[in-house]
C-alpha cells in the first residue's frame, strides 16, 4: 500500500504546478517614469520591473528604438502589449501586465535641447530667469508678462548675434522693449536712450519656453471614443508658447476629434463635447423674450451638442427656428421683441 502521505503530497504539487500554469508565465509592472542620460534604443526592461523567468527573458525587447525617442514621451500599456503581442514564440495572454504609463525623461537641461534644434542660436548658460536689472533681464520679464506666466517658468534662447545689446548698460538711461512678432519664435526690438539720445537700437531673436502642466495620451485615442481619466497622464513640461495643453478637467467626457497618438499632447482643439441631441429627438425649447419664458416643444432636425445652434420645428407648426442646445433634450432660444402672456401666447410663436 502506498505512503499516504506521499500520496498528499503528490497532490499538493499537481496543484502547485496546476495554479503556477494558470498564473501565466510572469508579470510586467510598468515604472512610472523613465530618466536618461542619452538617447537610446528603449527596452522592457528599461521602462517595467518584470518578476518571474519568462518575463525577464524579455528585458532586452525594443519597445522603442532610437529615432522614436522624444523628451517627455509617454510609453503607454498598450504599447507594452503590442509589442510583446508581436514578440515570435510569447503568448502575451500569459503574462500579467500592470501600470498606467511610462513617462521618459531626458536628464539634460531643455535649453540644451533648443541649443541643438535652432540654427544660429545660442541657449543662455543659467536655467533660470537671469537676475539682477540688464536689457536680457528685461527681455524676459516682458516674455513672462506677455505669456501670463511667472518669470522662473520661462526660458529664453537668444540670438547669438547680439551679444553687445543684451550686454548694454540700463543703469540711468530708458530702455524700450517691443515684441515685433509671435510664434514659437519671437523678435524683440529693443531701443535704448539717455537722455534725449537715442544711443543703441537693435533687434534680438528670441526662442522662448514656457513651463505648464501638459496632459499627455497614456494610449491612442480613435477618433470619435470618449476620453476619460485613464487614458490621461499630466505632468509639466516645457513647451513653445504656441502650444496651450488643456488641463485634464477640460478634457475628460469629451470626444477625440481626431486620433490621439500615445504620447501626444492634449490640446483643447483636439476634444469636442459629446453630442447630446440626435436628429429627431423630441426636445423642451424655453423661449425667452424680456422677463418672460415660455416652453414648447419641438423635433430636433440635426444631430448638435451643448452650446450649439441647431434647427428645430415645433410640433403644432412647421416654420422651422434656431435655439441653442443647454443640455440633452433641452434648448433656448431668443426672441426679439416682446411677447404677451396668456392662452394664445404659444401660437404667436415658431
């Protein structure tokens, strides 16, 4: 007869081998952000901690090569799936993947970034606003000022060209600074006097940098889904002046206008809110003249959403009318003039 206890742990190691198999082959837990010295090919391993030998067996993956590398990219878990998905001879099913996003960072500061983007310009050497009174000083005051910011959250890379001028004295004399343009590039004139004098003059190209809170794509977003909170990540950054990213407050609930590429930027051009009344819909319409409100109801002739003018005709007549949508089922329209009270008041309206 057979050892009982042998027998019990014959079992016990079937189902420890049984529940091993069903846990899948590893697990893959995204790391928060990513920081590098340089610019490099980027492996699981990099961005994730992996637990169990099948997962580190996939450290040395390239999620993403060299030319795709971008400071402030955002590694999303889909990202992660897709490329284990693709990976010959892994069953992507068996490991369990955890994590919002990856975030990579490049250690170098951002003004040495413009540096090697911007021809014939030159990053100034303190990663903060300059200090103490100087035309340069100036020039940066008048950028955060224009940019609604505060002056140790922006950045400026000056032309090379125009040491003397940024250099000049101010001690005693008018100093006129002027913006002679916008975009991600700015020309500044600047024009300084002493006394009824006009002793220097001079224009100075400017790349400005404006520190914001960014709300970036954790995964792609198709055209016309939903955006809500998971699929959103925000931390700052510093960007060119012409883009204005849209907090995640103002996004989520929204609608992608068009794709949204993992990583990318949110701006408010890039969501619509949702649409709220369909074609035919049956709708209460407060038709307000004065101080009088009065409701009727009427058939939605087109698809619209909250804020948006669209057509409507009342149910007792057939002369069609505009009123802007307040919410679903629900729109406002204005009318000029006044309007009596009473019975037969309705029929005086669409």
């Amino acid at each position: 007869m057979k050892d009982p206890m042998a027998m019990v742990w014959c079992v016990l190691w079937t189902t420890m081998i049984a529940v091993t198999s069903a846990l899948g082959q590893g697990s893959i837990t995204l790391r928060s952000r990513l920081l590098l010295d340089e610019r490099t090919d980027i492996t699981l391993g990099m961005i994730a901690m992996l637990e169990g030998a099948e997962a580190m067996a996939l450290s040395e993956t390239v999620v993403l090569p060299l030319a795709s590398i971008e400071d402030g990219l955002v590694i999303g878990i889909g990202k992660v799936r897709e490329v284990i998905e693709k990976t010959p001879g892994v069953n992507a099913g068996r490991f369990s993947i955890a994590g919002n996003a990856c975030r990579v960072v490049m250690r170098k500061e951002p003004t040495a970034d413009l540096e090697s983007t911007t021809s014939g310009l030159q990053a100034v050497d303190a990663p903060g606003p300059t200090t103490g009174d100087s035309v340069q000083a100036r020039i940066e005051w008048k950028l955060a000022e224009t940019y609604g910011v505060q002056r140790e959250d922006l950045r400026v890379t000056f032309d090379e060209r125009a040491p003397s001028i940024l250099a000049a004295s101010v001690s005693g004399r008018i100093v006129a600074i002027e913006l002679a343009g916008t975009g991600d590039r700015v020309p500044v004139q600047i024009r300084i006097f002493e006394g009824d004098r006009l002793i220097e003059n001079g224009t100075v190209r400017t790349v400005p940098s404006v520190r914001r809170r960014v709300t970036r794509a954790t995964a792609a977003v198709a055209k016309g889904e939903v955006v809500n909170v998971a699929m959103l990540t925000s931390a700052p950054d510093w960007l060119p002046p012409s883009i204005v990213p849209a907090s995640i407050e103002t996004i989520v609930g929204k609608v992608a206008c068009a794709r949204i590429g993992e990583g990318q930027i949110v701006e408010e051009r890039h969501v619509k809110p949702p649409q709220v009344v369909s074609r035919g819909d049956i709708c209460m319409i407060d038709c307000l003249s004065g101080g009088l409100i009065i409701q009727l109801r009427a058939r939605a002739l087109a698809h619209g959403r909250t804020g948006e003018m669209i057509g409507f005709q009342s149910l007792s007549g057939k002369r069609p009318f505009q009123a802007r949508i307040a919410g679903p089922e629900r729109a406002v329209m204005q009318i000029e003039g006044r309007i009596e009270a009473g019975p037969m008041a309705a029929k005086e309206l669409p």
